[in-house]
C-alpha cells in the first residue's frame, strides 16, 4: 500500500497530514511533480520529478498505483483514471472519488469549465480553509483504516 500525492497543486497542510498519517501508520508516500520538490528526511517519503508537460504527471501516477493504493489529488480526470484501475482518490477537501461518483464529478467538471468558457459563470472553487483541512484529515484516517483492515483481512 502507498499513499501518491499530486503535488503540483497539493497544498502544503493537506501534505503535512499525510505525512504525519504515514509516518504513524508507517504507510510510504510519494509525491508527483512537474517541479523540484523540498527534500524530506523519512525513509517513508520520496518524489519523483518527471518532465514538463501535459498530464506526464498524472501518466506516471496512473502507471505506478495499484488497486491497493491512494491517490491524494484535486485533479478529476486523474481521479477518474485511478479509480478505474481499482485504486481510490481522495481530494484534498476532504472528497472520497468512488466509482459511483466520479464519473458525475467529471461530468460537472466539465459543465463547468464549459460554462467558464462561454463566460456564464467565474471563478473556481472557494479558498482553501481550515473546515477543507480537518475534513480532509477526517477522510484520510477514515480511509486509511478502511485500506489497512482490508490488507489484514484479505
């Protein structure tokens, strides 16, 4: 079991709370990027840099997790794409992607953008606050325990 974070956009608390989750479960993380990352000094924690451009990030992680795997990202089409391998996605608000709601979240992702697009509608979602940060911590050791029962008990 390993826990992938897309870290592009990860903000930093929700990657404090993973790293503290895996460091108490001994669970190893790694983080994706298109851009250098701080160095970090638990055995648990690595990063892979891989080259610039569009989706290589996400090509990678989908690559790499296995049905056994997390996926911390707020990306959607990834989201949609690790759950159709059998891992899960959790956004860092806190959101569970299951495959019977992202194919829904994907599909008003795209309403949306279109909406952005066609100048009906502005913006994105709301700031980043501390409500998004303890839900987000709710769900990870909500599904991490979930995930590691399910390892114990084949």
């Amino acid at each position: 079991m390993k826990i992938w974070i897309d870290a592009d956009a990860c903000p930093r608390v929700i990657k404090d709370i993973v790293f503290r989750a895996s460091e108490r479960l001994e669970i190893p993380v790694c983080l994706v990027a298109n851009t250098g990352l701080a160095k970090h000094h638990s055995r648990l924690i690595t990063s892979v840099v891989v080259a610039d451009g569009f989706d290589v990030a996400d090509d990678y992680i989908v690559e790499h997790a296995t049905s056994r795997d997390l996926v911390v990202t707020a990306d959607i089409p990834l989201a949609a794409r690790v759950v159709e391998k059998g891992a899960l996605g959790l956004d860092p608000r806190g959101e569970l992607y299951t495959e019977e709601n992202v194919g829904e979240r994907l599909s008003m992702r795209d309403l949306l953008q279109e909406l952005r697009v066609a100048g009906m509608i502005q913006g994105g979602p709301g700031q980043f606050g501390n409500t998004d940060r303890q839900r987000f911590a709710s769900s990870l050791d909500r599904v991490l325990t979930r995930m590691l029962k399910g390892l114990r008990n084949p």
